[in-house]
C-alpha cells in the first residue's frame, strides 16, 4: 500500500519520465533572450523577434545517473532555436545547441551528465551541434536572496542574477508568461544583470542585461515506475 502511495505521489507532482534511472537533484539557472517574467504588452511586442536563444545549466547537489554518482559536477546548455521559446503560434524546433561539461568530471561521468541533459530537455538539446569542456562555477543565493544566482562556465557562457524588484515593472501587470524550459521541483524568475555566451557552433553569440529574462530554481528527479 506504501508503494502505491509513493507511486501515485510521485506521478502525481510530475516528477517521473520513464528512461530516467536514478534520483537526482540539484540546482538550476536559465536565461532566455525574451522577457520570461513580463505583461502582454512586452511579450507581444517581442514574440516573433527575439527569444529564440537560452542558456541553461545544472549542478547536481546529490545523485547519481546511469549508475554514475555525479555529486558537485554542472553541466550548461546552449540553444539556438527557429522562433521563440514558449511561443503557443510557433514551432521553435529543430534546435542547435552546444553542450559544456565540467572539465572535472572524468569520461564517464561526462557520459552520464550528457545523458542526463538529453532526458530531461530531449528536444532542446537533442541535436548537439557541439560538445565543450569547461571549468563550471554555479552559485544559487539562499532564501534571503532568492532569485540571485552566477553561473560562469570557463569563457563560453556567464549569467548573473538579481532578485525582481518594484521597478522592474514596465507593464504592471506582470507575471511568469513563459514557464521554464525544463521540468523543476521549484523556479523562481529572475532579473539578468549580465546573459552572455562567446561560444560557436550555433552561428550567434549574445550578451544581454537588464531583463526579467531568468529562472533560478532546484529539480528533483526520481527512478521511473515499471
């Protein structure tokens, strides 16, 4: 009867993707190059235009993936779409993108965090037109500061978060309009002092600031059910 309980929580809270072997959790930071905390009146005006480019990374507190124990080890993606992100009227897909792997982790734990990405972001980050290795420092605030957060992978990509503060409102009627890219246990949107990826292999580099463009959060992934 536990297990049946346990099964239905867990499916319950969306938390299980069958390919998924072991649990996993960790911290996570996403910028995008569209307001993703915003009004109509912003997102109308950017959708079609811009919002088609994102960094992602996660660093894995605790777990292991493919039987693989990945502790303190982050892995960072960047993508290059065809339209928006988020968008409802567009299709964003296929996508480019460039995966960057903690320099420290060895091979096979390499293999496991790349494995893991494309569970978890399968059309995001399924076409890898690139594979980096990089020293990855990702640091997300306390409560106290929640939604403040740095992510810097070696010289390829950077972002730096602040709290939303009252006067980051431009339309006053702001909200999450787009929802995160990834599946999180928690997110928290985010203002982006600095966006920036100087990489290649997607055809576009960016440096972006002053936008309610970020999600700062944690996920949790559990083991499949038969």
């Amino acid at each position: 009867m536990k297990a049946v309980i346990l099964s239905a929580l867990i499916l319950s809270l969306g938390l299980v993707n069958r390919g998924w072997t072991t649990g996993i959790s960790g911290d996570y930071i996403e910028a995008r190059s569209a307001n993703v905390y915003t009004g109509p009146c912003v997102a109308n005006a950017e959708a079609g235009l811009t919002g088609d480019q994102a960094i992602m990374a996660w660093r894995i507190r605790a777990g292991s993936w493919e039987g693989v124990k990945l502790n303190g080890f982050a892995i960072v993606g960047v993508t290059k779409a065809k339209a928006t992100l988020g968008d409802p009227y567009s299709n964003p897909y296929p996508t480019k993108s460039v995966l960057i792997v903690d320099s420290q982790a060895n091979a096979r734990q390499r293999s496991a965090l790349m494995a893991f990405v494309h569970a978890v972001a399968p059309e995001l980050l399924g076409n890898v037109v690139k594979v980096e290795t990089a020293p990855i420092y990702l640091s997300v605030g306390d409560n106290q500061s929640h939604g403040s957060a740095e992510l810097q992978a070696g010289n390829l990509a950077r972002i730096k978060t602040r709290s939303i503060g009252t006067k980051d409102h431009l339309c006053g009627n702001e909200h999450v309009y787009y929802p995160p890219l990834t599946q999180l246990s928690h997110a928290m949107p985010a203002y982006t002092i600095n966006d920036e990826f100087k990489g290649s292999g997607l055809g576009v580099n960016w440096k972006i600031n002053g936008k309610t463009n970020a999600f700062v959060g944690t996920f949790s992934y559990k083991s499949s059910i038969p």
